[in-house]
C-alpha cells in the first residue's frame, strides 16, 4: 500500500491553510496525513541528537542500524495513523 498523498489539492484543500475544515471524509484523512506528519517533524530534533550519541558512544554501524529500525517504525505508525486517524 502506498503512502497518502500530503498535498492539499488531492484532497480539495485550498492554500495558505495546514488542516482541513469541517467533517467530510477528505478533510478528516487529509488531516491525519497532516498529524502525522507533524509529529516526524516535532521528533526528528531528537532522532538526530540520539543518532549522534549513538554513533558516538556505540559507533557508526549500530547507529544506522537503529536509524533503519525507527524509520520502518515511523512508515509502519505514519501509514497506520493516516489511515485510521
């Protein structure tokens, strides 16, 4: 199954706005694709610090071992999340 597509227009959303108004099916999955996608940007901050001491403290190879691990992690929840709010 593919990701959802984040673009307002494939779901009838007029810019400047980041989440749809109202209570149709379009606005509710197009703003839990928003969510989800704002909670990865809220985390990576983090991601990033901690892959750092990861690669410092346990090296390289065990660092992107675990980066490899939360972004199948993050596809698994951003795919489940989109499609169940």
């Amino acid at each position: 199954m593919p990701l959802p597509p984040l673009l307002p227009q494939a779901y009838g959303i007029a810019y400047p706005k980041m989440y749809a108004e109202g209570d149709s099916e379009a606005a509710f999955k197009f703003n839990s694709v928003q969510r989800a996608h704002q909670n990865l940007l809220e985390n990576l901050p983090l991601l990033l610090a901690v892959a750092a001491a990861a690669a410092t403290a346990a090296g390289p190879r065990v660092a992107a071992g675990l980066l490899a691990v939360w972004t199948l992690g993050r596809v698994l929840y951003f795919k489940g999340y989109a499609a169940n709010g």
